[in-house]
C-alpha cells in the first residue's frame, strides 16, 4: 500500500548557542510544528498555515520554508507530482527558536518519506536547508539539522553533520517582547567582515569546551561555556536591555 499522506512533528531547535554561530543547534522537547503533508495529482506546492501567529507567514510556497523544500523536492525528484502541506505552528515565529527550520525540517522529513527518496542525513539536511535559504536569504543549516535529526547537532562543511545525546537537563528558553520583520535576515546582516584574533581564539576554546561538554555528559561544563565574543556582541542590540 503506497503512503499518500503523513503527518510530522518537528521540533522547535535553539542555534547559534554561544560560540557556535552556524555550527551548534539543539532541539527543543515539547515545542515544535505539526505538519501534514499529502501527495497531490495536480503540480506545484499548495500552503496551508494555521495556528500561532499564521497569518503572519506567506503561503506562497517560495516564500515559505516548508513549501520552498517541497518545491525543490519536485524540481530534483519527481516533477509529476504536487504536494499540499497544512502547518500548524506552535513555534513563535521570529524568537530565536528556529520556527522556519522546523517546518523546513518537517516538510523535508515528510517528502523523503512519501516518495521513498534514499537520501543520507546530510543530503536531508541540505534539502531542509533550502526552506531556510527561501526565508533568510542563505541555506544555513543548524536550526534545520537539530529539528530533523534531533539532539546536539555540529554542522560541518557539505551539511557534514555530527549528531551526539544531549546530557538530561533542563533549558530556560525566555523569548523577547520584540519583533523584527525577516528577524534571520536582519540578525545576519549585522556579523562583521573581520574580527580579532583574541576574540576568534577564546570562541574556539569555548566550542571546544561545549563539544566536550556533551561528549562527558557534563551539563555544568556546558552551561560554563556559553560564551562568545564574536556574534553576540553584535545582535545583543536587537533585544533591548539585553
């Protein structure tokens, strides 16, 4: 009996975490999008959005995060075919807690498993890559690989991803009463072209130190290694009294 429609949690993710700008991602329990994704006879890609602040999302499937995959999957696998995805967000959208990923990720996970793609953990989270690269201007992909594949994620080059266990502890996620228009967007256009070597040094020590932190199960060592001198600097402005 071949599969015509699935529904998918994707979990909310938080990346970025100090030093790992575009290299570290977590995934979050208990918060995340529901989707449910239909193989359609007619082409193209048809958005449904509902829940939490959806009509502040564009359906236009280019413009959205799970439609822009869902778009690509037909340009690269099966051009014969439609889908139409329904998203119910439960993921605040534009609070750092990985909203477009998490319908990337789900509508990426929902089409490798409705048209039976062989794909490798990092070609999926390249797939999942492109709905973030439909939003934010770049296909970047930690919030996407901690979502799909769950856990603490390290992205590599090529979407080389390593995935570990996460120690059992807890994470206070507090979301700011501000709200940015294309928040990813604007957030990246304010990184710096060059920084110090002092400062690129003690992130590097940091993310090493993080790494190992989970590697020992050590959630003490994590928590004391939050630390960054290079991007948060920067985007601490866009929150205020931060």
């Amino acid at each position: 009996m071949n599969t015509k429609q699935i529904e998918v949690f994707s979990p909310a993710s938080i990346a970025n975490l100090g030093p790992g700008f575009d290299v570290f991602g977590i995934a979050l329990d208990g918060i995340g999008d529901t989707l449910r994704v239909e193989l359609a006879l007619e082409s193209g890609v048809k958005v449904i959005m509902k829940g939490r602040e959806a009509g502040s999302i564009p359906t236009d499937p280019g413009k959205n995060s799970a439609g822009a995959v869902l778009q690509h999957v037909l340009e690269n696998h099966d051009s014969s075919r439609g889908f139409v995805v329904e998203v119910e967000k439960r993921v605040p959208p534009g609070k750092g807690m990985g909203s477009s990923g998490a319908s990337a990720a789900g509508a990426a996970f929902a089409a490798i498993k409705l048209l039976k793609l062989e794909l490798s953990d990092s070609e999926a989270v390249k797939l999942a890559a492109q709905g973030e690269a439909a939003v934010a201007g770049s296909p970047h992909a930690d919030n996407v690989s901690a979502s799909l594949l769950g856990g603490f994620v390290m992205v590599g080059e090529d979407y080389d991803v390593v995935r570990l266990e996460p120690p059992v502890f807890d994470i206070v996620v507090v979301v700011p009463d501000v709200h940015y228009e294309n928040k990813t967007r604007l957030a990246r256009s304010l990184l710096p072209e060059k920084v110090l070597l002092k400062n690129a040094v003690h992130n590097v020590g940091s993310a090493a130190r993080m790494a190992a932190a989970i590697a020992l199960g050590d959630a003490d060592l994590f928590g004391r290694s939050i630390s960054d001198n290079l991007v948060e600097p920067r985007r601490a402005e866009m929150i205020p009294d931060f």
